[in-house]
C-alpha cells in the first residue's frame, strides 16, 4: 500500500506550534512514504520563513514533492519578484518548480500554477497543459496518476469561482481523458473532494482539497486540517481513499474527520 500525505497552505509566518507538533505526531502514527506539499509554503517569501519551513519538512523525516503558491513569491519587493520571483523557494526548497516523482505504482507531476505577474490568480501555459497531458497518456495502468498544483480546479463555495484556475473548465477534461486520477490542490483553504469529468473519454477522476495544514489564518469553522491518500492494487484493480484529518483544539491533535473511496478509472 502507498500512503501519502497531502498538505498545504503552512504560510510559515503564521504556523502554529501546538498543530506542528500535532502534525508531527500524526506522521508518527500513520507513517506516510511520501508527503506532497501544494503550495503557499510561506505567508510572505522571506528568507526566515522558507528556513524555518524546511526544517519543519525535514523533520516529517519523509520525502517530500513541493509547488510554490501566490504566497511565495515577494509580495512587496517588485524587483525580486520581477528578477528571481521564485529565488527564496528554490534556495530552500528546490530549484525545479514542477517535480515529477514516478516509481511502479505512482506517477506524481508537479506544476507551477502561479504566475509572478498575478497578486493571487493561477493560470498554465499551452506548454505546460500539453506536457502534463502527454506525460499522462504515457503513464502505466499500474500507476496511481497524480497532478499537484496550487490552485482550484472545483469550487463548492460560490465565492470560490474567483479563485479556480483560469482556464481550467478547459484543461481538466483534457487531463482526465488522458488518465489523471487525482488532482491535489489547496489555496482556499477549504478541504473537499470531488469528482471530475473528461470531455470524450467518458471517464471520470478526482480532485481533492487540502485546508491549511498549519497556519492560524484558518476559513471561518474549518480547522486545520491535512489529507491522507491510501492507494493499493491486485492485478487490474485500484483502491483508493482520500482521509481527511482535522486539527482538534481539545486533544491538541489531528483526528480523522472524513474517509472516502475514490473509484479509479482505468479506461485510458
């Protein structure tokens, strides 16, 4: 079985030490392979803030796939967000902005879905969008197919429509006819899981949210809260779940608030 934890939104520079150590704990407990990072790693890009992010990300003591969010890049420095808008990130991070991990079972393709010329809005080059889709239609059946970028591809709030990614009522039948199963996210912080729909392919596949999984700029009621992807196979067939674990202020901990089955498509 492959467990992967998905977070996002730490904003470093508002973390919270209570739900770091809770987040550490549960890492102990679930002991995920991989964890995947979608963005806003920082509240404001600065040095301090990246630094004190990657050491709390190596302490996980897991290997970790990461995309940069709107927050990390120089929010009030135009030179450096003009010259090097990504220069913090990759000092810290790593210098690719769109990693892509494949083993046997899984198939992960990072992407860059912020634009320097943009205070919050995500938007993809043609290039981008083909490279993902042909990577994807290159993919084995045996794979679990992810995409991780920072921005909504699904709103369920209205008020949310503002912040999907541009364009992406286009992109992401493109990608789910060529075989994505999951596409992971974050920016609203808002966690949910819905399903997406290819155009000619008839297939279906996933997205699902990550709230903020550290930061004290929670949404309104929604806590803290991380994603937990559980994938396994025997022969041709797939399970997989997506179990979403919310930050509890009474235990000080992290405690599964939802569980759900995602049906994986194996038509492309």
């Amino acid at each position: 079985m492959t467990r992967i934890l998905h977070l996002s939104d730490p904003h470093f520079g508002t973390e919270q030490q209570t739900v770091m150590t809770a987040l550490m704990q549960l890492v102990e407990q679930q002991r995920p392979t991989l964890a995947l990072l979608s963005g806003d790693i920082t509240q404001r890009a600065r040095p301090d803030q990246f630094r004190r992010a990657r050491r709390f990300m190596e302490q996980l003591g897991i290997p970790m796939l990461a995309v940069p969010g709107n927050h990390d890049m120089p929010l009030f420095n135009p030179f450096k967000r003009l010259l090097r808008p990504y220069g913090h990130y990759q000092d810290n991070f790593a210098a690719d902005l769109e990693p892509v991990l494949e083993t046997e079972r899984l198939l992960v393709l990072g992407v860059n879905s912020s634009r320097a010329d943009r205070h919050k809005n995500g938007e993809l080059t043609d290039e981008q969008i083909q490279r993902v889709e042909q990577r994807l239609r290159r993919a084995s059946a045996r794979q679990l197919r992810i995409v991780m970028q920072h921005h909504p591809v699904r709103a369920v709030e209205s008020s949310d429509r503002s912040n999907l990614l541009i364009g992406g009522d286009a992109v992401v039948p493109r990608w789910v006819d060529a075989g994505l199963d999951l596409l992971l996210a974050g920016h609203i912080h808002l966690p949910y899981v819905r399903p997406l729909n290819g155009q000619t392919s008839g297939r279906q596949a996933w997205t699902a949210q990550a709230g903020t999984a550290l930061s004290s700029r929670v949404r309104g009621e929604i806590p803290n809260s991380v994603n937990l992807i559980e994938h396994s196979t025997d022969g041709p067939f797939h399970a997989c779940s997506v179990a979403r674990w919310d930050y509890a202020d009474t235990s000080q901990s992290f405690r599964l608030y939802s569980h759900t089955d995602l049906a994986l498509d194996r038509s492309a």
